[in-house]
C-alpha cells in the first residue's frame, strides 16, 4: 500500500465522539477548500457505521451547501431515519463553524435476489496501455500558471491510480470537443475486505472527473488553468452491483446539458470484466470569470 493511500484510508477513518456524531479532518486540495468527494466519502462512512453490517449502500443524495475549510474538523452529525425489514435509511448533515457545509441522504438494504438486466459496457483500451499520471501531467505543464499546479495535481491524486483515455480538459483548452470522457481508475494499492469501504473510495474518486464533459463541450480547461469557476452542487449515485476499488473501474462520463451557469454531468462506473456497478449525476456550478 503506498503512504499516499494509507493517508487517504486514515482520513476516512472517522473519530466516533458520541454514539452517531463523527469527526473527520481534511487534507490539502487543487482548490482552497475541502475537497467535495472527501465530505462525501467521509459523510457515506458516517452513515455506514451506524448500520447493520448486513445492509450495503444501494444510493446516496448529497447537496454541498458551502465550501469546506480544509483547515478545522468537520463534525458529522447521522440521523436514523428508518430501520426496516429490508431497507435502512440515513441523513448525515456535516457541520464547520457552526454551519451546514453538506448534506447526504444514503439508503442501505439487506442482499435480494431477484431480476437482472444491464447496459452493455463501452469500448475503452486496456488501462495498464495508458499513461499514468506522473507521466501524462508534466507533459501539460507549460498550460498552467501557477508553476506548482502538476505537483498540486500529483499530490491531490497519490492515492489513486488515475488514467485518461482521451486528453483531458486542461490539456486541450480553446478546442471544443464532444462532451464525453472516460478514465480508469483504481486506488494505489489493496484495501480490506469491507464493501463499505469500496462504497466509499468510489465516492471519493467520482468527484474527480464527473464535470470534465461540462468543459470538452465549451472547450474550456478547467479549474487548474482557470479559465471557468465553480465547485459541486449536487451528487447522486447508485450502487447496482459489487466491485473493488483496488481493481481497474471505467469511468464513463458524459455531459447532456449545460445551462444557466451550471454543468450536468452524468456517469456510469463498470468493472474491467464488464459489468455495471454504479450510476453517477452531478450537477455543478460552472461559470466563466468575467475579465
């Protein structure tokens, strides 16, 4: 396991201070504030634990409320709103300073039998055939210009193996392209055993890239080149099926709307053998600064 990654595991490794509030701290982000997939995944893990171990996360509904400040603790505070025969349902609000900053509703149901049917999976490359981060970003450096940018960027995503099919936003800033993205993804190195964990590593990541089509439409780079604003409104997704965040995932994104000064991004998460595991919506806030 690399240090990065243990890191990451210990940041969602809540204090537990009273028998359904939790205290998670924050690491450094591309961007001066929390990161938005930290609250969720830390949020998700709130929830998870005052579950019974029986039931997986099947969905989860979040609003982020304000932003983050990476620099004091976030208290989560869980409310059991249903514990029934087959179904758990729970609301997490995460408070900083005395103030909502996010806002999850995640329901939990016990294993079923029953109907099965799935899209079929989109053609990508065998993820071990592209290049990696640490080589892919430095090739870009001259698009950034804050000159820390490629090692903020590294730094942000140690813990996961991140690999783009096509070039990302940042790197072809000015050309609109069509509005899809695909990555593959797994975390540098193994995680245990516990389907809570995978829920919530898949969480993590799935705030990384989702918004990337928003900006190929307008052929805009990014929140690292600056030529947009804006952070995460709203995130959704459903859990169809079981998968390990220590093995490869396509993350197969796509853009259908944009309006109003916000992006609508929308995903679906497949194992490498093929099979459907999550469903993804976002919508963000994405806006072009004014000169």
């Amino acid at each position: 396991m690399s240090a990065a990654l243990d890191s990451l595991l210990d940041l969602l490794d809540l204090e537990r201070i009273e028998q359904d509030i939790f205290r998670g701290t924050s690491r450094s982000a591309v961007v001066p504030r929390v990161f938005g997939g930290q609250v969720a995944a830390q949020a998700l893990v709130a929830a998870g634990r005052t579950v019974p171990e029986d039931r997986g996360a099947h969905s989860l509904h979040a609003y982020f409320l304000r932003p983050g400040d990476p620099g004091a603790p976030i208290v989560y505070s869980v409310d059991r709103i249903r514990d029934g025969r087959s179904f758990t349902t729970r609301r997490v609000v995460a408070v900083q300073h005395g103030k909502p900053i996010f806002h999850l509703s995640a329901s939990f149901q016990v294993h079923e039998e029953g109907m099965d049917h799935q899209a079929v999976m989109p053609r990508s490359p065998d993820p071990e055939t592209l290049p990696t981060a640490a080589e892919m970003l430095p090739r870009h450096a001259d698009r950034f210009a804050d000159p820390r940018m490629v090692d903020r960027l590294l730094e942000a995503r140690a813990a996961v193996d991140l690999r783009y099919v096509d070039a990302p936003p940042f790197a072809t800033a000015g050309e609109p392209r069509e509005p899809r993205s695909q990555v593959w993804f797994r975390t540098h190195g193994k995680l245990a055993d516990d389907p809570l964990l995978h829920v919530c590593m898949a969480t993590y990541v799935s705030d990384m890239t989702l918004l990337d089509s928003v900006l190929l439409a307008h052929g805009r780079g990014g929140w690292a080149i600056g030529d947009v604003v804006g952070a995460s409104l709203d995130h959704a997704m459903w859990f169809h099926r079981p998968f390990r965040a220590d093995e490869w995932l396509l993350y197969d994104q796509e853009s259908p709307s944009a309006s109003g000064g916000r992006g609508l991004g929308q995903a679906r998460i497949w194992t490498a053998d093929g099979k459907l595991a999550i469903t993804v919506i976002q919508e963000g806030l994405v806006r072009v600064p004014r000169d």
